[in-house]
C-alpha cells in the first residue's frame, strides 16, 4: 500500500527557504491520492494539476526540474511567497532609514 502524503503547505517552510523540492514520487502519490488513479510515470495531465493545486495551496510559483543524466523529469520546485517580516524603522526629517542588516 502506497504511503499517504499531504500537499505541501508553504507556511511550513522556514523564513530562509525560498524555495522546496518536490519528487516525481511525491507528486504522482499526490495526484493519485486525490483522483483515485494509479498512474505510475509522470504526464503534463499530472504536471498541470499539480501547478494548479500549487497555487491553490498558496505556493508563489512551480519549476519542473529534469534529471541531468536521464533528462527525464526529477520533479518540481516549489517557490515560498515572501513571508511577512518586521522590521524596526526610523524616520528622520522625512527620510526613512532602515536598519543594515550587513555586518561589519
């Protein structure tokens, strides 16, 4: 029996990913998963739902990536929405000045 996978939900990304990989297996499980198939290779039916659900999911963007030695497809990057940050501010004289976050 195949193992049960959960879409993956960008706010479990941490504030340095800007970006997650996502197999070939993981996507087809997926996709089987959620249309009671039992598909077994990746197809553009396969890559069109998952880019579809991606976007419902709140992911910012998807890139199928391909195996460099195969040149068949590895799988999918996922890219992080820009997350919320605070930031401290200070304006002076009408000039708005940000803290540097570079160190000495």
């Amino acid at each position: 029996m195949p193992r049960n996978y959960v879409f993956p939900n960008p706010q479990n990304t941490q504030m340095k990913d800007n970006a997650v990989f996502c197999s070939n297996e993981r996507i087809i499980t997926l996709y089987n998963q959620a249309n009671g198939a039992d598909r077994k290779r990746m197809t553009d039916s396969i890559k069109d739902w998952f880019s579809d659900e991606a976007r419902k999911n709140g992911w910012a963007g998807v890139n199928y990536l391909r195996d460099s030695q195969t040149g068949h497809s590895a799988g999918c990057v996922l890219f992080v929405p820009p997350k919320k940050v605070d930031i401290q501010m200070h304006v002076e004289r009408n000039v708005l000045i940000l803290p540097n976050d570079e160190k000495p």
